[in-house]
C-alpha cells in the first residue's frame, strides 16, 4: 500500500472561508482533510485566493509552514495571486 501512496500526489487548496487569523481553526481543517482521505500527509495545500484580508492570510501561511514543518504538508503553494505591482 505504502508504494500506492507514493505514487499519488494529493493537492488541496484551501478557500476563502478557511482561511483564518486562528491556527488552531486552519490546523482543524486540514487535518479533517487528511482524515477523510485516510492518509497521513497532503504532498501540497495551496491559499487559492488572495481576496481575505493580510492577517488571515499571514496567519494561514505560517500556519501551513508550521503544518510541513510536523510533517502533515510537504509544499505550501499559492493560486490565483498576480505578479508586478
């Protein structure tokens, strides 16, 4: 099973509404994520949107690089952001 796995790269973005100035409330999401899966880590979890506020989305970024730090995320991306001024 374990060479299954490997052989498997599971996304997930996180929207809006996950997104949160409490790491305790991202931290539950993802986890539940990873439980419904049955798996024991997502290879990526992407911000899909810009459009919350600096603070939430500070927050879920540290929080994310917390989360691959454990071990439970292994690339943090972003989608959907512009490029230049």
């Amino acid at each position: 099973r374990q060479n299954r796995r490997d052989s498997l790269f599971l996304s997930h973005k996180l929207s809006n509404n996950e997104q949160s100035t409490n790491p305790t409330q991202i931290r539950k999401s993802i986890k539940q994520t990873i439980t419904t899966l049955g798996i024991k880590y997502l290879d990526m979890v992407s911000i899909h949107s810009p459009l919350t506020d600096p603070t939430r989305r500070l927050t879920t970024y540290r929080t994310l690089l917390e989360m691959q730090e454990d071990g439970l995320i292994r690339s943090v991306g972003l989608c959907n952001y512009g490029v230049g001024p």
